[in-house]
C-alpha cells in the first residue's frame, strides 16, 4: 500500500488531479472468475486504488460498478459503502460515482444480471438521495433519450462525444475503429449542449482551478 501511494503521488506532482477506476464488481468471487490473469486479478489491490490516490493528494477519485455482472441491488449497496468509507477518511478530497451499464461488445458478452432502464435510474434517484453532495456520472453507454431524461433529476456529470477504442482519440483511423463496447449516445459537443438547454439545464465545463493544480488545496 505505501509502495502504491508513492507511485501515485509522483502523477500527483506531475500534474494530475484525479482518476477514475471501476471495481467493475464487489463480489469477490466473481471477480476472480472474470479476472483470470495480469496484476488487475488482485481484488483488493483494485479496490484501494482509489483510497491510494486521495492519499497521494488527488483532488478527486471516480468510483463505479459495471452494472450486469451481477445483482444490481447488492453491487449499488457495496458500491455505496465504498464512496462513504472513502467520503469519511479522505474527507478534503472528492469523489465521484458512476454507473456503468453492460453494452454490446467486441467479444459478445451477454450480462448475467441485466440492468433495465427503470432499475438504472431507481439506482440513481437512490445515490442522490443518500449522497446528495456528490457527483453522480452518466457515459455514453446510455442511449441519448435515457441521458437526456434524467440530466438534472439525478445525474450531474456526463460524458460526450466518447471514444471506446485504444488510443481513440490519437487520430482518425483510431475514431473509426471498433470500440471495446458499443457507444449509445453518438451526439457531438455542440447537439449535445444544445439538448441540456433545450430542458433549462447549463452545459459546464470545468477543470480543476490552478491553486488545486499548484498542490495548494489539501
């Protein structure tokens, strides 16, 4: 763990703010069977990534559970118990919740606990309920209709204009190869913006502000 928190605080000092890194699912078990090999098969090595970093000075971690891989009920309750612990020790940092949704991919997985559109946003009105300070994210997994929706009734961060595949946004050829999963909401920057406006909602975009950057916030 120590060895870890040195790494991450040399990308601290090298001028990065955050990161976001999925547990992708809280059953152990399970976990262990969808990770066969390589350094992400150690469970919890994975799970205290994000503690390492805030340790190191992150302004931010994002935190999420691939949702389908097993029941959602039970991965939302540890998904839950993750960000509050996280919320309690590091308390000068942020986070950020996710809720990634099993898409169509290259490989052909089939989820084993589907996620319908209702379990997904009752999911979502749930975390804003008992965590109504932190940021709750939605990526372009979702359909374009389904983002749309729920944009400001739980939802306060999302993604546009996302790449899936390695290296996707390097050049032209990468943007128009097959993405690891299949992408919903295909809308650019500006069609985007204008669907938030077009529900009263103001499309921001922010950074962290330079005093962060300059190792003066925590």
């Amino acid at each position: 763990f120590a060895r870890g928190v040195d790494e991450y605080a040399g990308l601290v000092e090298a001028g990065c703010t955050g990161m976001t890194i999925y547990q992708e699912t809280y059953d152990r078990e399970l976990y262990a069977k969808l990770h066969r090999w390589g350094a992400k098969r150690d469970y919890l090595d994975r799970l205290e990534a994000p503690a390492r970093g805030l340790e190191a000075g992150m302004r931010s971690v994002g935190i999420g559970a691939l949702l389908g891989l097993a029941d959602p009920a039970v991965e939302a309750l540890r998904l839950y118990q993750h960000a509050d612990d996280l919320r309690r020790r590091y308390w000068r940092g942020g986070i950020t919740v996710s809720f990634p949704r099993l898409r169509p991919e290259s490989g052909g997985f089939e989820p084993p606990c589907p996620v319908t559109d209702r379990t997904l946003a009752q999911l979502i009105f749930a975390f804003r309920i008992a965590l109504p300070d932190v940021p709750l994210v939605l990526s372009t997994r979702e359909s374009p209709a389904f983002r749309d929706g729920i944009a400001g009734l739980g939802i306060s961060r999302m993604s546009v204009a996302s790449r899936t595949t390695v290296g996707g946004y390097a050049s032209a050829d990468a943007r128009r190869a097959t993405g690891q999963f299949a992408v919903a909401d295909e809308r650019d920057v500006p069609t985007f913006c204008r669907a938030l406006r077009s529900r009263g909602l103001d499309p921001v975009f922010k950074n962290w502000d330079k005093a962060f950057r300059d190792g003066h916030g925590v």
